[in-house]
C-alpha cells in the first residue's frame, strides 16, 4: 500500500510539474522555501487566543509576523490569516457583515462571479437574498451606471465586488460610496486578483472605498492553499473576534508559517511579478487573437488580469477544446479560461506566450494530435522547473 500511495504521488508530481504546461488561473506554485514550511514541525501544533495550550510562543510569533507582513504590504488597518479557504474567507464576512433576510449584491455565476456565495452557496445558507450586479458582457464588467440605479432601488446590505472571471478592475471606487450612503457593507472578494493588488498592477480596494479585502492565498497569489482577510480596523476587529471558534478552530499552522514566508516573497518581488502576469496575459490574449480564438475584450486590450477569457459560447464546446488540450498535456479549465500567473512564476514572458498561443492553435484549431505536440510542451517545460520572483530559485 505504501509504495501504491508513493507512487500516485511521484507520478501526479512528474506529470503535472514538469511535463504539462499549467494555465489554470487559480493555480500557481510556491517556492522551494514556501513549500518546505508546510512540511515544518508547525504542522503538528495548536495555539488559541485564550491562551488554553501551552508551548505556543513561536506559533504566535509566526502568525503575528504574518498578520504585520499582510497589513503592510496591502495598507490595511488589520490582517487575518486564519480562514483556511477563500470560501471560508468569504463565509465569514458574510455571517458577520448581514443577517438572514438581507440582500446580497454581487456577480452572479452567470456573469463570471462566484459559484459559492451565490443562491446554492453561501447566500442560501446564510439565507441572503441574492441579486446580481447589472453586467456588460462585452466590456466584462459590471456596468457602473445601471449599477448606481439598482443600488438606490434595491438597497442592499452588503456589496461584495470580484468574481471567478475577472480581467478588469471592478468599479469600486464610482459605487463604494453610493452603497456605503445606503447603509452597506462594501467588500471585495479578491480571492483571483490577491496578488495582482498586491503588486500595485490591478486596483486597490481598500483605497477605493472597501471596507475588507478578502479571498485565496493561491491564485495570483503565490503562497499555499489557503485564505486571508484584510480590513479597516473598526470592520477587522469585528471580524477576528468571530472567526474562532465559529469558523476556525486549528488554522493550520505550517500553513500559516508558509503564507508568511510568501507574503514576505511578495512584499519584496511582487510588482515585478505582478507587472509581467499582466504583460504576458496581453501579449497570449493577442496572439490567440490573431489566429482566430474566440477572445474576449479586443476593444478594451483583452485583459488586465492573470485571466485571458476564450469564449466559445457554451459550457460542452469549452469542455471539448479542453479535452483536446489536456491530451496535449496542456490543462486549462472549461469555460475556458487561461491564466498566466503560475507560467510566469517559472519564469516565462512574452516570448514564450507567442510559443504558448502556437501550442493551443495547433492543438485546438488545427488538430494535430497530441502525441507530438507533449513533446514540445515537455521540452518547453524543461527549461523553467525553478521558481522565480522568490528568495532562492
């Protein structure tokens, strides 16, 4: 049994580290230091604000360090690391930013937000109402204008901007006001964009009139599977004294360890990183352009994000071109989108986006079969298996 367990792992680690080219949005990879931490003697560790266990002094060492790190490198008047997903994140604040029966405004699904706060997610559970922003599909974005309208009609208790697929800045700052006037809570789920705010390259919504930023640790951003929420102090303070032990007991602490090792990668290396995601998803968002990919947004320059949008209309056609592209060793999701950040953490720029957007022509609008193009998507991987923009590589 151990050498079957063993095995699936050093085969999962083989095929998707080092011969498949990664363009998931909402993956990345972590450093070899980042990684290490998670394996460290943290792992096996409790602490809790009430001083219950003893023997903690370094676990609340390490998790005082990250909470400085995170509001430094965001400018937020208070740092949570403890949600232990994007999804608990939002969770969170949500149970303690409205009540059952209160409105909800926010993506819906249907226009790229996320899946889990709407009706069949956190909305229902919490039992919220949930109404989506007004939407323009060809600017992908919410409409700023007709959102105004429906803030003063609806009057929502709680705004949440973000979404799954993002490749603009929403409008925070023309509608944080307005909804804040009316009586919300104004927050953004950054859970895809975390890193690219970290960096300086995509918004800034604790700036633009959010009262919390919150979301993944993984995306974008580059540190372990995890999430963190970030806010003013008077909603921060709020929000860390519910957390345990209604949400989280055990924060994982060596996840923690790690996710203030990256916050430190990040506050040193984070706007070059963050400034070539977006120059690298512009210049793959072009090139899959120019040889006839369905790509969202050439009006506007495609995207500003990690996120390049190919829309082939409908949800079983995405799954095919998928399909096809996996065969080739080259993973993206269904809808389809492709992102950018984990390539560029090992290392890849514009030129190597032109050789990305040949790959997925020739697999997905010219046929050839795979057998052949793994091979050149192996030897393209071959030469960036270390990881950039950290301290050692």
């Amino acid at each position: 049994m151990i050498d079957e367990i063993l095995s699936i792992v050093k085969n999962h680690e083989k095929w998707r580290g080092k011969q498949c080219l990664n363009l998931i949005p909402s993956e990345n990879v972590m450093s070899p230091a980042v990684r290490r931490l998670l394996s460290s003697e943290f792992g096996n560790r409790y602490t809790a604000r009430d001083r219950f266990y003893m023997g903690t002094r370094f676990t609340d060492e390490i998790e005082q360090c990250g909470e400085k790190l995170a509001r430094k490198l965001f400018k937020a008047e208070s740092a949570d690391l403890r949600p232990l997903s994007g999804h608990i994140a939002d969770l969170i604040v949500l149970a303690n930013c409205a009540k059952r029966g209160d409105t909800l405004m926010c993506l819906s699904p249907e226009d790229g937000g996320y899946p889990g706060m709407w009706k069949e997610g956190l909305a229902g559970l919490l039992g919220l109402k949930p109404v989506a922003f007004p939407f323009s599909k060809k600017d992908r974005n919410i409409a700023a204008q007709k959102a105004e309208e429906a803030i003063r009609r609806v009057k929502p208790r709680i705004v949440v901007f973000g979404g799954s697929l993002i490749t603009f800045p929403h409008p925070v700052k023309e509608l944080a006001k307005l909804a804040r006037d009316h009586g919300a809570f104004v927050g953004f789920d950054g859970s895809h964009v975390m890193g690219l705010i970290a960096g300086g390259q995509f918004q800034d919504p604790l700036r633009e009139g959010a009262y919390a930023l919150f979301g993944s640790t993984h995306k974008s951003f580059f540190g372990p599977q995890g999430g963190i929420i970030l806010a003013d102090k008077e909603h921060g303070e709020l929000l860390q004294s519910k957390i345990y032990p209604a949400f989280v007991d055990n924060a994982h602490w060596n996840r923690i360890a790690a996710l203030t090792l990256a916050l430190a990668e990040m506050k040193s290396f984070g706007k070059p990183y963050a400034k070539q995601i977006v120059r690298n998803s512009q210049a793959l968002a072009k090139a899959l352009h120019d040889y006839g990919f369905p790509v969202e947004c050439e009006h506007l320059g495609f995207t500003k994000s990690h996120q390049v949008i190919v829309d082939y209309g409908d949800y079983e056609k995405g799954r095919n071109v998928a399909e096809k592209l996996q065969q080739a060793n080259i993973i993206t999701d269904c809808v389809i989108r492709i992102g950018t950040c984990e390539v560029t953490r090992r290392g890849m720029k514009e030129r190597e986006m032109l050789r990305i957007a040949e790959l997925l022509k020739r697999t997905a609008i010219d046929g050839e079969q795979p057998n052949g193009i793994r091979k050149e998507v192996a030897k393209l991987m071959v030469d960036f298996q270390k990881t950039e923009y950290c301290f050692e590589s």
